[in-house]
C-alpha cells in the first residue's frame, strides 16, 4: 500500500518538519492579511477620505444652529413688538368696549354727556381711524380731569380741535362746554385693509340716552 502524504510527512527529518510548519502558518497569515486586515485597512482609508467632508459638514450645522437661535430670538421680539402694537391698536372685537371706556370715563369725572357719536372708519394700511364727536359739559377740572385720563390710556386716543364754552355757574364752579373731536386706532389684518384708503361705515353710539 502506497504510503500517504501524513506518513510521508511523519518519516520527514525534523528541520523539515519544522520549515513545512513555519511555511504553513505563513500562507495562513498571509491569507488573513490580504482576507481581514488589508479590507478592514481599506474600509478605514475611505472613512479617513469622508473626514473633511463631515467635517464641513458638522461646521456648517453648527453654523445653521447658531443662526437658528438669531432668527429665534427675532421672531421673539418681532412677536412682542406684534403685542406692543396690539395693546395700541386693538383689534375690532375690542373697539366697542374701548368707546364705553371713553363714555364710562366722562360719566365718572361727572361730565354730562351731550353728544357721544362714532364717525365713519377710515381705513389705511394695518390700521383704521376710528373718529368720535363728543360734546362734554361740566366743571373745567372735570374736563381735564377727563382729557388727562384719555391720555394715560394703553390705547391710542387723541383729542383735536377743542372748544371751549362757558355755560353757567353750579355750587361756585363755572360750568363749560368742551367740543372736541377723538380719534382712536384700530388694528387692521393686511386682507382687510388691502382696499387702501376706502372708508367703511362705523357703528355710531350716543352717550347720555
């Protein structure tokens, strides 16, 4: 019977031996070098090549996240300067109750209500004039009691083209009567007000009836 390759092997001197097994571990390594290390190798080398570019790209995001917090912090205050002029200018809901305000008011100071009218509005662009007739009888601490009061209000109230009566005399004080027209603002959205300058028809109260 033919001898095998094991047997063949086992007759072999030992430094033969020896060198076929140093020769054997070789081609393994080897194998394993070319097989594992060099494509774990080459997968490193291409991530080393993705390096700048992530990088680039982290800076551009944290680039984008500071901006992000500067344009937070804009709408933040753009929203507050929108409040700000909401407190000025109320919107429609808001007009009738600030006229009884104003009616309320005079009654208050113990002015008699002679006339208390709501003109047209005048329409602009974001807001409307909202003109009021008044005609006011009492004392003149009264009357500038009054006006002092409109002027200390949140809301935008200007009083123009006063006129000032004398009437009579009441418990030692001079009675006047002051005309004078008032003007309030109201908040108009942009849809609405894109008529520009076209006026509408105001709801009209009198006081004192």
């Amino acid at each position: 019977m033919a001898e095998s390759q094991f047997d063949k092997f086992l007759a072999t001197p030992p430094s033969t031996k020896v060198a076929a097994i140093v020769l054997a571990m070789g081609l393994i390594g080897a194998g394993w070098y070319f097989l594992y290390y060099g494509e774990v190798e080459a997968a490193l080398a291409t991530e080393r090549q993705k390096t700048p570019q992530l990088a680039k790209t982290l800076s551009e995001e944290k680039e984008i996240e500071k901006n992000l917090q500067k344009y937070k912090d804009e709408i933040e205050k753009l929203r507050k300067s929108r409040d700000e002029m909401r407190d000025r200018l109320p919107e429609n809901a808001e007009i009738a109750d600030l006229l009884q305000q104003i009616h309320s008011q005079a009654k208050i100071v113990g002015l008699e209500i002679a006339r208390f009218e709501r003109g047209e509005d005048e329409v602009e662009t974001m807001y409307a004039r909202i003109p009021v007739k008044m005609v006011l009888r009492g004392t003149f601490h009264q009357v500038a009691t009054f006006f002092y009061y409109l002027g200390k209000l949140t809301r935008i109230v200007n009083v123009e083209n006063i006129e000032l009566t004398a009437l009579d005399r009441a418990a030692g004080e001079e009675r006047i009567q002051a005309v004078c027209n008032a003007t309030t603002f109201m908040y108009v959205p942009p849809a609405e007000s894109a008529d520009g300058g076209r006026s509408k028809k105001g709801k009209k109260k009198k006081g004192g009836k």
